[in-house]
C-alpha cells in the first residue's frame, strides 16, 4: 500500500470528508448505509438527495420477495396474458403468494397441491440467496416443519433479519410458490437512471440443487442478449429470442413506471429462470425476484468490461467446501491451481484487456470465507 493511500477503512472514511464527491454508491442503501454515509452527503456535488429519498418504506418494499411476486403476477395480467410468445411464459398459478399466518401458509399450501404441484418451496420475504426457505417434498406436512412456518410468522422466534433494512416493513411475510424442475437459470442487470431504466446485460446464474448462488457467468453479447445456453434450450418458436426481449421490452417498462414512482434510482437486479412444465415444455419464469442493489451478476457485467472481444466470463465464489472438491487444504493454495491450470493472458493496446486465464478478486492469504474468482474462456 502506497503512503498516498489511508492504512485503515476509518481513515479512509475521514479522508472523504475533505474531498468532493460526485456520488455515493453502496453495495444498496437502507437505514445502515444512509446512518453511516450521511456525514459525506454535503460533500456529493452530483446529486441532491435526502436521506429520506435514499431509504424510505416505498423503497425498502421493493426488497420484498412479497413485492418481487406481486410485480410478477401484475406483469403476466397486463401485458404477458395475449400476444406472440405469450405460452412461452409461467401461468399466474405459478407465481408465489404472500401470507401473514400460518393459516394462511396451510392454505396456501393445500391449494398448489390441489393442482398438481406436489412439491413447494416457502420462502421468507427477506431471505438471501436462496437461503431463508423451506422446501416441502413430503407426502404430508412434518411437525419441523409446521414449527419453521410457525416460528417465521408474527409471534413465532424463528426469523432472521437479513439486515436493518427489515426494520421498513413486514418481514414476517412468507411467499408460498411451486417448486418448479428448473433447467437453467440468469439474470438481468438495470440501472434506473433520471432518464429511465439502462439495460446493463444478461448474465448466467450458477445455482446448487436448493438454489443457492454460487456464481455468474456471461458470454460476448451479454450486453444485449438473453444468454444463447438459455434460448438453446427451447424448441420452439423460431424467433424464441426476439420473443422473449420483446417480453422483457413491456416487463421494464412496467418496472421503470414503478421505480418513478417511488423515486428510486441506482442498480438493480432481475432473477429470472426457465423450467420445465409438466408437459415437458420449456417456459420461462421472468422474474423470480428483484434485487434494488448491486448484485454479483452486475459485478460480472462490470468485469466484462476488462475482457478482450468474443471472451466469456465466469465470476465465481470459493468456499471451504468447494476447495474440498477442487482436493486443496486453503484459498492460497487454489489461487495456485488457478495459476498453474488458467494463467493469466492479456491482450490489446493501449490498455491491454484479459484474453483468457484467472484471477482471484480478493487477497487469497486474507480470505477467511470465501475466495472471488474471475475467469475468462
């Protein structure tokens, strides 16, 4: 580390008090961002906004997965229901239902058997990455289970807050949807700006069986296109691509009027994934959630901004157990593999850009959890 650099996150903090800013980005803005970045807000000469307009309950809804399946359900009324390519959607049964008690859970529940789906995911409005859920194979209800219903609804002790940000509103709400055979999952990066929403791109979602991230991956077009792995997938119609943008063309439509209308700008991601009905038909999920934050798939559009023309990217997380898979003790000693199996190669001029190879994206001797990899092919 230079001198010109402060040695501590504290001094650093301090320094940015002295300095003009032209804006302050956080990983997302909440009651703990706002309460830590407030004594820089004076020094932001490229925007003007309060605190309230950072973090407000209109805003803090939007991390709702309650919120993200009611946007859904509202999107496939008004503009997915007619039209081309209108059956390569999910059915409005297959959206997820908020409830508020356990009653309600049951109902809920009974009622997605009822047609035909015998196997549902529960999911806490406020959970992350995958996690926060309760999957429901068995012939009937366990007594563990009907505890985790209970104990995550009003009165129950079994919720954990993700963040200060549930603090905002209901986070005792449980979504309720089928749990469908997916095929293939991705998502969709947007920045809402004051002149709209931006497309950043599409990436690829690497998910485990439960659903849990694990990583993204994104091919040349990304900036553009759905991922051409996703729209391989279908058999038909011959335009599936044209099609589904053009899905997705009124879906952020819809979304950009609701953003307005809270007042929200900054990033923002869409989980999406296609699945396999019971006819065996491909038909596409257009949003699974919403994320009104930065994401690990917008990191990964970022780092395709490093890489050379007509390369494809792979951002992935390294945990312990995955070391174990990759038969290495630690992260210094994978960041090695790495460098032995995928060495690193630049290409271009005058700012050369990555042509193929790894690299990990934080100190593997400091690493403690988890170990950011980018790799190129």
């Amino acid at each position: 580390m230079s001198d010109q650099c402060p040695s501590t996150p504290v001094q650093g903090f301090a320094a940015l008090r002295t300095r003009k800013l032209g804006r302050l980005r956080p990983w997302a803005w909440g009651p703990d961002s706002v309460a830590l970045l407030e004594p820089l807000f004076a020094r932001v000469t490229g925007e003007t906004r309060t605190p309230e307009q950072r973090s407000n309950p209109g805003l803090a809804e939007l991390y709702s997965k309650a919120w993200s399946a009611a946007f859904l359900r509202h999107f496939l009324e008004q503009a997915g229901k007619t039209g081309p390519g209108a059956s390569l959607l999910c059915g409005e049964t297959e959206v997820g239902v908020a409830v508020n008690t356990v009653d309600e859970a049951l109902a809920a529940i009974a009622a997605i058997r009822r047609r035909g789906h015998h196997r549902i995911v529960v999911k806490q409005a406020l959970g992350v990455a995958g996690a926060n859920a309760l999957r429901l194979f068995e012939p009937e209800l366990l007594d563990s289970q009907r505890r985790w219903l209970a104990n995550s609804l009003p009165g129950g002790t079994g919720f954990q807050p993700v963040s200060s940000i549930s603090s905002s509103l209901n986070p005792r709400q449980l979504v309720v949807e089928p749990w469908l055979e997916r095929v293939m999952d991705f998502s969709i990066q947007l920045e809402m700006t004051a002149d709209g929403l931006k497309l950043c791109g599409y990436t690829g979602l690497l998910n485990d069986a439960r659903g849990q991230f694990q990583g993204n991956w994104a091919e040349p077009h990304h900036h553009k296109r759905i991922p051409s792995r996703v729209i391989a997938r279908f058999t038909e119609p011959a335009d599936v691509s044209g099609l589904l943008l053009a899905h997705y063309a009124n879906l952020f439509e819809m979304l950009a009027a609701e953003l307005r209308r809270r007042d929200f700008t900054g990033p923002l991601g869409i989980d999406a994934f296609i699945y396999k009905d019971a006819a065996g038909r491909i038909r596409l999920k257009p949003v699974v959630e919403i994320n009104p934050r930065f994401t690990m798939g917008r990191l990964t559009v970022e780092l395709m901004k490093q890489t050379c023309q007509g390369g494809c990217g792979w951002f992935r997380l390294m945990n312990q157990a995955r070391l174990r898979g990759e038969g290495v003790a630690d992260f210094p000693a994978y960041a090695r593999l790495l460098a032995e199996r995928h060495p690193l190669h630049l290409a271009g001029e005058p700012a050369p850009k990555i042509r193929s190879g790894a690299l990990c994206l934080n100190d593997p001797a400091r690493a403690q959890v988890c170990l950011a990899v980018f790799q190129v092919t």
